[in-house]
C-alpha cells in the first residue's frame, strides 16, 4: 500500500540557480544538499508548509540516471525551451504572489486570471520548467 | 470585495520592507507608513492576503533566518538572536521552538550533525536508483 508521496524530481538545467530560486526567492527549505565524490549533488527542498515533500532539483545532464545520449539530448532540448510542466504550487493569494515574485524580477508566462478552479498565474523557475501557481476556490 | 491591484501592490511592499528590514525593531506603524495605509487598514489585508498577522509574518521570518544561521554560521545562539531581531535570548529561545519544534541549540546540534553525515556518507541519502544505472538502459 503506498500513503503518500516523499521524494519527486525536478529536472533543471543549473542545481546552483534552481538553489537561488527556489531556496532564496521561493522560500523553501534545504533537506538535504549532498555531494558524491564523482560530483553528482543530491539537492532537495522542501515547500514552507510541507516538510516531509522532499523535491529533489537534479540536473540529467550529469552523473548516471541518464547515460543515453539520445535521452539526455532529448531533457537538453525540453529544458533548454522551458518547456517541462513542473505541476501547481500553491498559493493562498495568488495576485500577491504575483506581485510579490515579479518584484523579485521572476518571469510569469501569464499573469492572475480567474479560471473555474481558482485564480492562476503560469510562473517559470529560470531552469527549464514552468508551473501553474493557483489560488484554489 | 475583490483588492483593488493598487493596493495589492502597496501591501506587497510593505512585505518585502519585512523582508529586507527583519532584523531591525520594526513595528506596525512603521510598516504600514511602508503601505502608505492606516495601521489598522494595512492589519486586515495583510491578514487577509497572507494569512496571519503582520507580527506573527515577521516572527515567522526571524525564526527562518535564524534557523538558517544555526545551520550554516559559527555565531552563538545570542548573536543570531541579536542579529535576526528579537531583543531577548528567552522569546526567542521559546519561539523557536514553537515555531521549529525544538529549541535553537538542539536544532544546531542535529542540523551540524546531518550536514557532517552528508559529507562523509552522501550515499546515505541518496536513493540508489539516482546515482547506479538502471538495468535495461
């Protein structure tokens, strides 16, 4: 029986950006920041109200989870284009939020609209994906 | 009754005034002079937008800057007290671990503790189908 989910992955392009956006911008926090000796760095944040969701910021460019040429050329081209949807980040005011992160000088591929379920705003993280940020009803 | 975008804009920069100005005495007059709004005004909507007070925001964001400092710095629990905002060593001592669920010193020991463990065994913390090939590729 699964329960819950405890780790998912978010590829980008640059673990030490992916650091300043989501640790110094975002406001996660670090779990855990781990370096093997063969330079593959284990980076995982976890989102202010949930800290047992650990979000690891990996990059498949490096190390061996992506030997194939072909795949890693195949992650180099999607996060290169910002094209990977990361999912829906919270937020309890999605208009501050907006403001507040384009103050910070983050790049918003639209700003707040009311949609049925809530109002949303698409937000980008600099290192290859793209996220509905979404104030639900 | 919806906020008009105007005042959005001026309640977020009174929170990014929090943000950059957290470890100096600030209170609810100054920073609602920050909103260009009366006190009490400037209270109701932060509240509303971001769901607790201006004050408990500003201990919040102390207790953050503070956790961070007993992680990473060599100051003593007094200077990180000093030097995120809170004028005694006890409040301080008590919210944070209100806030964090154990006090400053004990969250220094386990946070050093885990950090000197990543550096020696980095493995432990990595799940092994992250840094072996997977069979098949």
């Amino acid at each position: 029986m699964i329960t819950k989910m405890s780790h998912a992955t978010l590829y980008v392009t640059d673990q030490q950006k992916a650091y300043d956006f989501y640790v110094n911008i975002l406001g996660f926090s670090v779990h855990t920041d781990a370096t093997m000796d063969n330079g593959f760095r284990w980076l995982a944040v976890t989102p202010p109200d949930q800290p047992n969701l650990n979000i690891t910021l990996l990059n498949p460019l490096t190390g061996f989870m992506y030997p194939d040429p072909e795949v890693r050329n195949a992650f180099k081209l999607l996060l290169e284009k910002g094209s990977l949807g990361g999912g829906v980040l919270y937020t309890p005011d999605c208009r501050a939020t907006y403001e507040e992160l384009k103050a910070k000088g983050v790049v918003f591929r639209s700003e707040p609209k009311e949609q049925f379920y809530g109002i949303e705003a698409i937000i980008t993280d600099g290192v290859g994906n793209w996220f509905s940020m979404t104030q639900t009803k | 009754m919806p906020i008009p975008p105007d005042v959005y804009k001026k309640i977020v920069t009174a929170k990014l005034y929090m943000d950059e100005n957290f470890h100096e005495p600030i209170d609810l007059q100054r920073i609602s002079r920050q909103a260009c709004l009366s006190r009490f005004h400037f209270h109701r909507l932060f509240t509303r937008i971001y769901q607790r007070t201006p004050h408990r925001y500003l201990t919040q964001k102390r207790i953050e800057q503070a956790r961070r400092m007993l992680a990473g710095k060599e100051l003593s629990v007094s200077e990180i007290c000093n030097q995120v905002g809170f004028e005694s060593i006890g409040s301080f001592s008590v919210l944070f671990k209100r806030e964090i669920g154990s006090g400053p010193q004990h969250y220094r020991k386990e946070a050093r503790m885990r950090q000197e463990q990543a550096k020696r065994t980095p493995t432990a913390f990595i799940p092994h189908c992250f840094i072996h090939p997977h069979p098949g590729d």
